[in-house]
C-alpha cells in the first residue's frame, strides 16, 4: 500500500491545490476530545494530521503548545495510553494520513524500538522528532533502517537557521514532505510571515529537493496561509492557534476556523 502522505501530496499536486496539516494533542484535556477534534477536522478536509505526544518541556515550541502538552499530561503519564490512541486513532479512521510529533528524549523513555513498533502496528504513515534535527544524524539514521521499510516516514525538519550540509540528507533520504520552520524577526518574534522565507525555499528547491515544501510556526491567520502559498511554500502546518481555539473557544468557532484556514489553501 503507497504511503498516504504520498498520495494525499500527488492529489493536490495534479489539481494545483495545497496542502493543510493541523496539530491535534492527544489527551488534551482527554481522549475523547481527541477523537471529537479528529472528526471535525476530518469532515473539513484537511490532508495531514499531526498527532502530538506531550512531553513536558517542549523547549521548541510555542506558549500555548506547552500548555496543551501540561493538560495532556495532566490527564495520563502513562505513554502506553498514548501509543493505544495511535492504534484506536487508525481505526477509526482508515484512510487519514498521520504523522506522529514527539520529541527526541520521549522517544528513549518509550525506548526506540518500543515506540518504533507500535508506529508500525498502528499503520501510522510519519513521524517528526521535532527536536532530532538538533540529535546529529544518528537518531535519524536508526528511525530511517527502522521504519522506510514498513513505508513510514521519518519526516525531516529544517529550522530557520540550517546547516547547508542537512541539504544532502534532505536530497537523500527525506520521503513525504519536508516542514521548514519560518523566520523570526530582529526581535525575535512571528508577528508575520516574512518574505525572507521565500528565499529558505529556494535555497532547499535548488539544491535539488523536488518534495512539497511545508511552512510551519507562526501561521495564525486565513491571510498567514496565503502569503506562504505566495512565498511558494506546497503547504503549512498550524498548531498553536488551533489548540489555543479548542482550549477556548466553541466547537462551532474551532470548525469554522478550520474551514477558513482550508478555504485559504484553496487555489486563485
């Protein structure tokens, strides 16, 4: 069976169209809550779900993210609840396509090989270790032996300020999607999607990199999602405003949300 991110990405290709992957926390505030954001976001359409695994410091990621991460551990330490979702999540629904967000140190506390089966058994279609870009190679390495034969990709992150030797493992041995983290500015901060960025995806696309390229951090808005097109990126990824509207705000606000942001990537 093709990998489902490969397909979901050569559909939206032969129609032009983009891709929209969401952040959904398992376990924030409780499972079932997963699994009712799940079904909203599935009937909007959106093509990627990142499933995050909490961990308590998610020193790579915003406020809100770490919040949702506090709510889902609050609910269950337990990892073996979180691996189980993976599992109830996949048949429930069949033909999504995953991609599971952990960082590096939650990996070893599984244990590699531990977590390496239960993506397998799951069926999940990727995984991001958002911190493993910062590991060296080897965790990579081991993730990519363990898991491309069972056609589930290790997917690659580039940060906003990259080697140019992760150039040559992207050319190599990334498979799916890549996700690039946009700029800040001086001070810092995404207060917006700077036109910066567009030159981050021209360096990866000239070095040889034919993938669907995936803006990700500081995408808030319908007009956020726009200017990344614009930019030239294939796709983005939001987490923290969508968990900041499932946290506070109605299922009716969250859904309509959703529809604005896939309404967004909708081609001209």
């Amino acid at each position: 069976m093709k990998n489902r991110i490969t397909t979901r990405m050569e559909q939206l290709k032969a129609k032009d169209g983009k891709s929209l992957s969401v952040v959904i926390m398992i376990g924030d505030p409780d499972i079932d809550t997963t699994f009712e954001l799940m079904k909203i976001a599935v009937d909007v359409g959106v093509d990627v779900f990142e499933i995050g695994i909490p961990i308590s410091n998610p020193f790579l990621d915003s406020d809100v993210m770490r919040d949702s991460m506090g709510r889902a551990i609050e609910y269950s330490s337990d990892y073996a609840i979180y691996l189980e979702t993976l599992s109830k999540l996949r048949e429930t629904f069949p033909e999504v396509a995953f991609e599971v967000m952990i960082y590096h140190e939650t990996v070893m506390n599984i244990g590699l090989n531990r977590f390496c089966d239960s993506l397998i058994e799951s069926q999940m279609d990727s995984v991001l270790v958002a911190d493993g870009v910062f590991e060296g190679t080897q965790l990579l390495k081991e993730l990519d032996k363990k898991l491309l034969p069972e056609n589930i990709y290790p997917i690659r992150f580039v940060p906003q300020s990259y080697n140019p030797k992760q150039l040559e493992d992207l050319k190599q041995n990334a498979n799916g999607f890549v996700i690039v983290q946009t700029k800040t500015n001086e001070e810092g901060l995404r207060d917006k999607i700077l036109d910066e960025n567009k030159q981050t995806l021209e360096e990866i696309r000239n070095s040889g990199i034919l993938l669907p390229l995936i803006f990700a951090y500081g995408i808030k808005t319908p007009a956020d999602v726009r200017k990344c097109i614009s930019l030239g990126a294939d796709g983005v990824l939001i987490g923290t405003i969508l968990l900041d509207t499932t946290y506070r705000r109605s299922r009716r606000e969250y859904k309509a949300l959703l529809n604005q942001l896939r309404e967004a990537t909708a081609p001209l």
